[in-house]
C-alpha cells in the first residue's frame, strides 16, 4: 500500500476529507483537512484519524503516523 493509497482510506472514512500523506515507508505525516473536525479537540480529530489506520498500526505496515488536522476555517487561517 502507497501513500495515495492511505490519502484515499482518510478521504473514504471521513466525510468531506481532503487528505495528502507524506512518509518514507513506515512513517508517515498526514494533513486532513474536513468540515467534520469543527466543534472537536485535537485529540478527538487525531482519534477519527487514528481509527482508520488501526489495522497498519497494528501490524507494523505504519510504523508511525503524525497527524495535521484541521476544519477549512482552521487551515486557511494557518496559511495565510
């Protein structure tokens, strides 16, 4: 499995998630970005993040993951 490949399983498992993973082959930084993260701590948008890939975590086929997440609102705003 690629990282295109992990980008599309955040995208299926979140509604409306926009998604880029970055990593070397076991370690991984992905950036969500989704109107479903509004109203919701880090840890709670890490967790939604997290249950997708509980499978790889498991298994060692990602050995770590850094999660970047953010409502529309929140990313632009650390854009400008």
């Amino acid at each position: 499995m690629d990282m295109p490949d992990f980008a599309k399983m955040i995208e299926d498992g979140i509604e409306g998630a926009r998604a880029s993973v970055t990593g070397d082959g076991s370690k991984f930084e992905a950036v969500v970005i989704s109107e479903t993260f509004t109203g919701l701590s880090q840890v709670k948008k890490h967790q939604m993040v997290y249950r997708i890939f509980s499978a790889e975590l498991a298994s060692g086929a990602m050995h770590a993951l850094t999660i970047k997440a953010y409502t529309p609102s929140e990313w632009e705003a650390a854009n400008r």
